[in-house]
C-alpha cells in the first residue's frame, strides 16, 4: 500500500519540512520501494559476509537510499551520495557503520560504475 506516503507527509506537516525537502524525500522513497529487489542484490552481491537479513535496518535503508542515488542517470555525483551515506550512517547507525556502508558502496561503485569509483 502507499502508507508510507501519507505517513511522510504527516511526519514533514509535523516538523514544518519545506515543500521541497518533502517532495524530495517521497521521491526517494518511491524510487527506493521501486527499485528495492535490485538494490538489495547490489547490496547482497557487495555484502558477503553477511545476509542482507542480518544487516541493520538503519545500514540497510541507508545503503538503500544510497544505491538509489547512485543509480545510471543520477544526478548526484557517487562522491557526493557515498559520502552523504557515511555521514548518516556515523550519525544513526552502530560501532562500524560507517565502515561497513563506505565499503559495500565503494565496491558496488567500483563495479558498475569503474571509472567513477573513489581513490581515497
């Protein structure tokens, strides 16, 4: 169903989100939950160790979120979208986040997209 939508909108009315933040995140979340059964085989392809099931859910939806942006077509730059999921994962996710969502992206870069994928 599309409760997620009405319960974006309430949480973006309820924290006076911008009108364009909150388009821009039902946009997100729309072409994740689209594009989910693909993303999360990008995540199970660079995640070996461990079953996308075991993976924190903070982790997995930022990896999510990430693997979206970082889609053919993209606007945003792989940088600017590993970056910003590093950030978010040291903000909200455990011991190791950070570590564990630079690595699964930094693989999945390298992999679809080698010419793009970071030095550092």
């Amino acid at each position: 169903g599309h409760g997620w939508r009405e319960a974006l909108r309430a949480h973006a009315e309820a924290v006076h989100a911008p009108k364009a933040v909150a388009a821009f995140a039902e946009e997100r979340v729309a072409g994740v939950l689209e594009a989910m059964a693909d993303i999360d085989e990008v995540i199970r392809r660079h995640a070996t160790a461990w079953p996308l099931d075991q993976v924190s859910a903070v982790d997995r939806n930022i990896l999510r979120i990430a693997l979206y942006e970082l889609r053919p077509g993209s606007p945003t730059p792989p940088k600017v979208a590993i970056n910003e999921a590093v950030e978010l994962a040291k903000e909200f996710g455990g011991e190791g986040s950070s570590r564990f969502v630079n690595g699964v992206l930094g693989a999945a870069v390298g992999d679809e997209h080698p010419q793009q994928a970071p030095t550092a």
